[in-house]
C-alpha cells in the first residue's frame, strides 16, 4: 500500500532559512501528500512565506510553545487516521516533522520512506543533519543517553567523511527531518510537554523502543540545518542562546527524565537528592572553571522538584505504552569509556586552542629559578638573626596568637567592633605553622625577599618574551625599597601587599580570559586590599578602567570584587553606621609611628628617605651639601624610570601604558596620603603607611622599565645591568638593617609580657596586665607623659588588632589607653555608637585615674580601680630609644612611686620591663573585665557567627574556582621566535593579549 506521508512544517521565525526550506519542500523528488503548517512567529511576512506554498492545513500558535506542543497542534489539524488490516495500524501513515530552519535534500525524504518500507518494525527514522554554515560537517547524527541519563549525539561537528554510514538502530533521533509513523505517535502520545527546549525526541524515542518499535538513521538521507534545537526553541529575531541557558535546561530535562524513568521507590530518593545532588555539581562546575553553571544547577533542581503534575503525567504517559522492559534499550546507551574518551577529545581540544590564543612568554627554568635561588640566598643572609626565633616583634609586629583556636576565633565579630579584612590574612598565615602560628611571621621574614622576586618574574612574564627582563624585574621588586624598609619597620601588613601586588597583577591580566585567573585575582585582590586600605581607591578604578577595556568580559571581571566586598562589608558597615568612613582607610595591625615623609623621597620610591640618605652622608666628606648624597641616590635609581619611559618610545611599547598608569597612581596614593593620621598612639598622631602606594609606583615603574628592555632586544643588557646595580647599591644599608642591629625587628618569645604573667594566664586568659610607658611628647604640649594600656592574658597579638578601635579617634574621643578626653557633643548623635563611645571615655577616665594615682605618690587605695579593671600585674616598660632624659626620669619617678604603693608587690625586672604583682587582697578580679584596645574581651555578636560562615564560604567557592585542574600544555618553540614574530604572529596586534584589550572569544555549540 503507498504510504502517506504528511510533512508538518513548524514556523518561529523567517528570512532566508524559511525561504530556503519551503524551496525544498517543492522540489522533493516525493512529495508530501499533505502539508500543515504552524505559524508561530507572530509575523506578516512570515504569514505570507507560508501561506504562498498553499498548505493542506494552515495552524497559527503562540510563540511561547515547545516544539512537541506545535506539533501536537498540526496533527489535532488532521483528519483521523484510516482504519487498515495492517497487524501494525495505519502503517501507511507518516508525519514528517520539519523546522523553519531546517532544509532537506531533494531525495530526502524518498530515502527516509525507502528505509521504512522494507523494515515494517520500524516506527521512526531520522535523517543526517548537516550544518547548513558547513554542509560538509556533521550538526547530529542519532542520539543516545550515557549511563546516568544525560543525552547526548552519537555523532556531532564532525566531518562527513561517511565514517558513520554504517550505523542503523539508534536510541533517539533529532526532531529535525524526523519521520515517525502517526499511530505510533499517538500511541505514545507524542512529545512531552514538559521538555520544550532539548531532549523532547531522545525522550520520544525512548518511549517508542519501549513501546517495541525500532528508530533507525539514514545516512544517505540529508537535511542542512541553521539553528542547533535549543537555538530554535529560543524567540527572538535572531536569537541568541548563551551556553548557561542551554545547559540550565539540558540539566533540568535530564533530571526530569530521570524521575520520570526511574522505578516508582526510587522517586522519592531521588526527588531528595535533587539539591543535594545541584551542591556537589557545583562544586565541580567551579573545580572545572565553569562557574556560571553553578546558578543552573539550582535552579534545574528547584524547577524539576516543585514542577507539580508534570513528572507523575509523564511516568503515566510512559506506563500506558510501555510494553518491553528497559534492558530492551541498554545496548543503546553509550558506554563509560566513550563518554569519558568523548571528554578528553573535548578538554584537549579546549586547551589547545587557549593555549593557541595566550600569548608566548618566557620560560621560568633555569633563569627565572637561578634569580629566586639567589635572591633566596641574600634574603636567608639578612634575616639570619631570626634564625630559631619563635615569634618577632617590634614596630608593628607582636606575636600573631598563643594557638590556632584564638588565631581563628579573632575572625568572629564582637559587640565592639567587627574583625578587619586583614585578620583573614593573618589566620592564613598562622594556619601554615598550626603548632606555633607566630613562627608563621618568621619564616615570612626570611622568605619575603624571594618571595618577592617569584611574584615579580610571573608578573613581567605577561608582559615581555625574553627572560632576561623578567629576571631584572624579579630582582629590582624583591630588593625594592618598600619591601626591605617594611621588613626593617615591621610592618607585616605592607610586606604582605607587597608580595601579592605582582600576583594580583598578572592574575588580573588573565582574568578576561580565564575563569581561573579571575578567581585568583579576586582572592589577592582581597589580600591587598585587606593588608593595604589606601591602595582601595586606585585598585577600584584600576578595575573600572579594565572593565571598559574588555566590555564583552564585564561579567566575568565583575566577579572580582566578591571576595574583598566579603571581607570588608561587615567594617564598612561598622564604620559608616559610627560616621567615621574615613576610618576605613587606616593601617590595620599594631599602630606604629612611620618615618619622615617628603614628597621627594616619595618621587625615589622611600617611604623614609633618610634611611638611605644618613648612610650615603656618612660615606662623604665632612662639610659635603646634602644635596649632594640626594643627587646620588637619584643617580642610582634613576635608571628605572628613564627606562620606562624609553618604553613608550619603542616599537609596540605600548604594553608599557597599564603598568606606568598603575605607576601613577601609586604616586598620587602615597602623595595623597602622605601626612594623613586616622589613629594616635601613646598621645602621637600615627601617619598613614605610605609603603603599600610607593610599592604599587615601584611595581608599575619596574613592569614599564622591563617592557622597554624587552623591546630593546640584544641592547639591553647595558641598561639591565645599571638598574640592577643602582638598585641594589641604594638598598645596601636597609638590606643590612638586621645584621647591623639598626632594624626594629628583633626576635621574640611567643609572647609579649613577661614568663610570669603569660603562666598565670594560661589558667585565667581573662587576666589584665598595665602597661605603663614612658614617652615624650604626649598631648598637644608636646609634654613627657606615661602611655597606659590593659592587655589580657599573655600580652598583645596581632590577631585581636581593630581597627575600629583604633581610630576612635575620629570621633573626638582620643583612643583607649590615652588620658585625652573627647568632645562629647561630636559623638552625641552617633545613637548606638554614642552610647559605646561614652562608655569608653569612662572606662579612660578611670584608667587615667588609676594612672595618676600610680605614678606619683598619693596614699590613696586603687584596690577598688584594680578590681574593677580586673588588672593583676603592672609592667613598667623601659622608655624607647628615641624617647629624650625626661622619659627616663619620668620611668625613674613611676618606679618609686609603684615601689611605694601598698596594692603592689614588687616582682623585680624582666626582659620587657619591671613587673608588679597586685596584692592578694586585691586581685580578686571580676570575671566581666573591661574591654580596651589591646585585649579585647567582649561578648561576641549576634549573627557574628552566620556572617563569618557566609565569608568562609565565599572564600572557599572563589579558592575552588581558582585551583587549577588541568596541565597547561607548553608550545613548543624556536629560539628565533625570542627575537622575531613567528609568520602567524600579529605584531600590530601583540598588545591585544594578556594586558590588552579583549580580543578573545569562546564560542561553543552543541551539548554540554
């Protein structure tokens, strides 16, 4: 019997593919015998293609519909089926399902029907699908399920080279070009409905093979199509489809299937472990550098668990045409080992073109690692003091926390004051030695100079192809003068921005182009900015200005502001509710009085520049002008930035303008903030540290200079040689600095008080010790006085350090540990903080008392002060070196008077100063101790838990993503490629790489 075939033409959108498809209806070698149309794109001239090839029926729809429910539309159009004596039913009946875009070959649909007729068990056929873009490649060819139900082509972007001729019997064919017998489709009821986008025909299929019917492809039957299936389920004119649509709905069919197939006990584990399930493929999509599948997960599963009657109407669908069981299609899935073979080709072919697209850079073995072993070499020399040194301290270091449990318990928010960004930092560093966190800091001390020059060389390798410059670099950062003068400072927060700048530079140079390298970028981004405050408005419009540079990567760049926002949202909205915002800014860490700043020394690169300027005048003769040994010193240095700018002047310099513009504004940093005090110590108003800004100049100078090197090619190492040398002969007496005795750095107990005090506080951590230090120039007289402080248990460390607490003195109140009383009416209407100030300036006025009472003698009893104070030992401390005779006399005086006063029971000296004990009958402190600047004991706060959950969290997300998964592969080279392009090297366009403009795309089709 001559079958009859109806073709179903489904309509979304027009123009050429349309037009090029109802050419080919007319010209089929056999002809439909009847032809229904679907209008489903809402559009005249769409209307009136349609309409022009006269079709038996013509249905108009919505746009809004799947394809199973268009279709569902055309057959409702039909004339019942005829009534034959065919043991298979109405066999002579077929439907041909076609797209807009979807263009069959003149005989194809004669091959589709020739295939069927001489196999009557055959209920569907498909036929090749070729991309009409390329008409010799492969769009799909058949369709398949892997063993946990994904779908997947058994043949896609492939070249037809009729290696795939051979295969018949599939699981599923694509909905394109399908030829399905019409009384099978009603007797498995069609498409589903709730698959409207992709995996409707595998699971059309799936059906049919269950319902003991046969889907065969036919090679020699071709259709050419335009738009992928999601592509086409997509409105718009034309549309777009990004890759984390379509695979947010090739998860969500592929879970919804997986109920629907599932035996009727297995649903509800099944239905639990949907989220859970949407968790661990989070994880790896992040593990995978895949990130913005993560949101699809969730909302895949969210979807499929809460899709009402949808899965029960497809297991009953599925139950009413079942007929065979489920082994009868397990032949047909495709096996584990060409899934994973499938996702190797895949990755390959992923990193292969990366790595086509990266630039070349140069080979850091052996040069690159001869510059690290030396600069580690010089770096062990110079810290050989700290050599065996549990902790250090000094400047702005202290012990960082006695063990990990209060290392990481100074995370948590208290009532007081939220925990500073750099506290993250600091419980990172102390995690890398668990068994004595300070020692953390000494090996960080004896690394740094090494350190520095790793981190330097990966980030003039973005930059230059040749290792010679990224060697100068690598050496001119690790003995710059920001870092050695920060290490001989103690300045822990400056030495650790100093080495994550380089890092945060070549990571942010990649971060257009690499999900890894975005994430790494967000985490030092957090770390300098958390370690360096001052460096956050020039890195926010560093960030802005490689937005607009890559406009098509805004998405991706955007993510590197989490982490940081993470850590700083609680203290900015501590610091902005207390109106003190400009407290964001301050130096976290111990509050250390900073050197000398001038705008000259600034312009050298010293934040200090009589460190270097008393050596050089000594080497001088007597009566020699001191313009003299600066002109010397500007000699020395001056051969960086006249290289950098040299640079601008070179062929294809350009690379040269990002670094000099982060140049620049680490210059305007440190001039703005130069000057600038937010928190006061010992009555002294503490300048900003200038050293993170001055290093940001250095770094930019120093990437600019080696650009210029690099183009210099074989003259280049003349200029190279004099920056290093110039370079490291003005460093000389800040590199000695530890050796000579002239740092501030010295090596530590564990600890800050003395052994005495630290053994009873391991039984009453609660415990108070005053402190009491002579200095000179205290308040606004400039007048010699005593500095007061209470510290709790074994002494000061890093870890309790805030900043909210040190900078109250931007509220007009002084800060904790002072006698200066604030102006009450400056903090009246600060509601909350208000009430926290003045209890503060109470808890002063009471120290101060105590003070006065102390130092002098005055017979009153303090017992009562004490107490309350919950203080047990005074500690004298010895005036510091540059303190002038009155401190000294000033300690002579309090030493008596504290000899004199009957609460206190001498001890005798320590190594950190002299020691009293309060007396028994007095030392019965209370357990609700005062809080104060050093020894923070306050009840944590509401929610403080929640809000560092949320931050570990975010944190450990970014980390995932930034962890890398792969081997880079290394492209072979010739030496000739250092000094020439290679024949397919741009050279107009070498700028439009890792520091340029973005000029990369990922485009991807096909399944996920």
């Amino acid at each position: 019997m001559h079958p009859r075939v109806t073709a179903v033409l489904i309509a979304r959108r027009g123009g050429e593919p349309l037009q090029q498809t109802l050419d080919a209806l007319t010209e089929q070698s056999r002809h439909p015998d009847h032809l229904v149309v679907v209008d489903a794109a809402g559009d005249d001239d769409v209307t009136a293609a349609l309409a022009s090839i006269a079709p038996t029926q013509f249905v108009t729809a919505g746009a809004a519909l799947g394809f199973g429910e268009l279709v569902d539309r055309a057959v409702a159009a039909l004339p019942a089926p005829e009534q034959t004596s065919s043991p298979y039913g109405g066999v002579e009946e077929w439907l041909w399902l076609l797209r807009h875009d979807t263009t069959p070959d003149s005989r194809t649909l004669e091959r589709l029907l020739a295939a069927v007729e001489i196999a009557p068990s055959v209920a569907a056929a498909g036929p090749k699908q070729m991309d009409a873009a390329h008409p010799t490649m492969i769009a799909e060819f058949g369709e398949t399920m892997t063993a946990y139900g994904a779908g997947i082509a058994l043949a896609e972007r492939e070249l037809d080279q009729a290696q795939h001729d051979r295969t018949s019997d599939v699981l599923a064919v694509g909905e394109a070009g399908m030829l399905v017998r019409r009384s099978t489709w009603h007797d498995v009821e069609g498409f589903d409905p709730a698959l409207p986008h992709v995996d409707a025909s595998l699971d059309l299929g799936v059906r049919i093979r269950l319902a003991g019917h046969r889907i065969v492809v036919v090679p020699h039957a071709r259709i050419f199509v335009h738009e992928s299936t999601p592509l086409f389920a997509r409105n718009g004119t034309p549309p777009t489809l990004p890759p984390r649509v379509e695979a947010r709905w090739r998860r969500r069919a592929q879970l919804h299937r997986r109920l629907v197939y599932a035996p009727l006990p297995a649903v509800p584990l099944h239905w639990l472990s949907l989220l859970p399930l949407a968790l661990l493929r989070s994880i790896l999509h992040l593990l995978r550098k895949r990130p913005t599948l993560v949101l699809g997960e969730f909302v895949a599963a969210v979807a499929v668990a809460f899709s009402g009657t949808a899965v029960s109407s497809a297991r009953s669908r599925l139950a009413r045409s079942r007929k065979v069981g489920w082994a009868a299609i397990e032949p047909l899935r495709m096996p584990r080992d060409e899934v994973r073979r499938r996702r190797a080709i895949a990755q390959d072919a992923l990193l292969s073109a990366r790595e086509d697209d990266r630039p070349p850079r140069p080979d850091f073995l052996p040069g690159g690692g001869l510059i690290v072993a030396v600069l580690a070499l010089i770096g062990a020399i110079a810290a050989s003091p700290l050599f065996g040194a549990p902790a250090l301290l000094g400047g702005a270091l202290a012990p960082l926390a006695p063990d990990l449990a209060t290392l990481w318990g100074g995370l948590t928010a208290t009532e007081d004051a939220a925990a500073d960004p750099f506290a993250f930092v600091l419980a990172l560093l102390g995690t890398l030695t668990p068994w004595q966190p300070s020692l953390s800091l000494v090996v960080l001390w004896i690394a740094a100079v090494p350190l520095a020059g790793l981190s330097a060389w990966w980030a003039a390798a973005s930059l230059v192809r040749r290792a010679g410059p990224a060697a100068v670099a690598a050496w001119l950062w690790a003995l710059s003068p920001t870092l050695l003068v920060s290490l001989a400072e103690g300045r822990v927060a400056a030495v650790v921005a100093h080495l994550a700048l380089p890092w945060l530079v070549a990571s942010a140079a990649r971060a257009p182009r690499s999900w890894s390298a975005a994430a790494v970028a967000g985490l030092t981004a957090a770390i300098v900015t958390a370690a360096a405050p001052t460096l956050v408005p020039a890195l926010l419009l560093a960030w802005v200005a490689w937005m607009v540079l890559h406009p098509r990567r805004i998405g991706r760049l955007l993510t590197l502001i989490v982490p940081a926002a993470a850590l700083w949202a609680p203290l900015l909205l501590d610091q902005v509710l207390r109106g003190t915002p400009l407290g964001l800014l301050a130096d976290p860490g111990l509050p250390s009085t900073t050197g000398e700043q001038s705008r000259v020394g600034l312009l050298l690169g010293w934040p200090d520049l009589r460190v270097v300027l008393e050596p050089v005048t000594a080497l001088l003769p007597v009566g020699t002008p001191p313009i003299i040994a600066l002109l010397i010193v500007a000699a020395l240095v001056a051969v960086l930035p006249v290289l950098a700018l040299l640079a601008l002047a070179l062929p294809r310099g350009r690379r040269a303008l990002l670094p000099l513009g982060l140049a620049a504004a680490g210059l305007l940093t440190a001039l703005t903030v130069s000057g600038m005090a937010l928190v006061t110590e010992g009555g002294t108003a503490v300048g900003l540290d200038v050293a993170p800004a001055l290093g940001l100049y250095w770094l930019g100078l120093t990437l600019a200079a080696v650009v210029g090197l690099d183009r210099l090619r074989r003259g280049a190492a003349y200029p190279g040689l004099l920056a290093v040398l110039g370079g490291t002969a003005v460093v000389l007496p800040v590199l000695g600095a530890l050796l000579l005795g002239t740092a501030a750095v010295a090596p530590s107990p564990d600890r800050t008080l003395p052994a005495l005090v630290a053994a009873e506080a391991a039984g009453d951590p609660a415990q108070g010790t005053l402190v009491l230090t002579p200095v000179s120039g205290t308040g606004d007289a400039g007048q010699t006085g005593l500095a007061a402080r209470i510290d709790r248990g074994t002494g000061v460390t890093l870890i309790e350090q805030r900043t909210m607490l040190t900078t109250r003195s931007l509220l007009g109140s002084g800060l904790p540990g002072t006698s200066g009383e604030g102006d009450l009416g400056v903090v009246a209407g600060s509601g909350g903080a208000a009430e926290a100030t003045l209890a503060a300036i109470a808890e002063r006025e009471q120290l101060a008392e105590l003070v006065a009472n102390l130092a002098a003698p005055s017979g009153r009893d303090v017992s009562e002060t004490l107490e309350a104070l919950a203080v047990r030992f005074v500690l004298l401390a010895p005036p510091s070196a540059a303190s002038d005779d009155a401190a000294g006399d000033l300690a002579a005086s309090s030493s008596a008077a504290l000899d004199a006063t009957a609460q206190l029971e001498p001890v005798g000296d320590t190594s950190v100063g002299r020691l009293w004990r309060v007396a028994a009958d007095g030392s019965a402190a209370d357990d609700s101790a005062v809080d104060d600047s050093r020894g923070v004991i306050a009840p944590e706060r509401p929610g403080a838990g929640a809000i560092l959950s949320t931050q570990l969290g975010i944190l450990t997300l970014t980390l995932l993503l930034a962890i890398p998964t792969s081997l880079r592969p290394r492209r072979p080279r010739s030496d000739s490629a250092l000094d020439e392009p290679a024949p397919t090297f741009d050279a107009d366009d070498e700028f439009e790489g890792e520091f340029g403009a973005d000029s990369s795309s990922a485009p991807t089709g096909g399944r996920s």
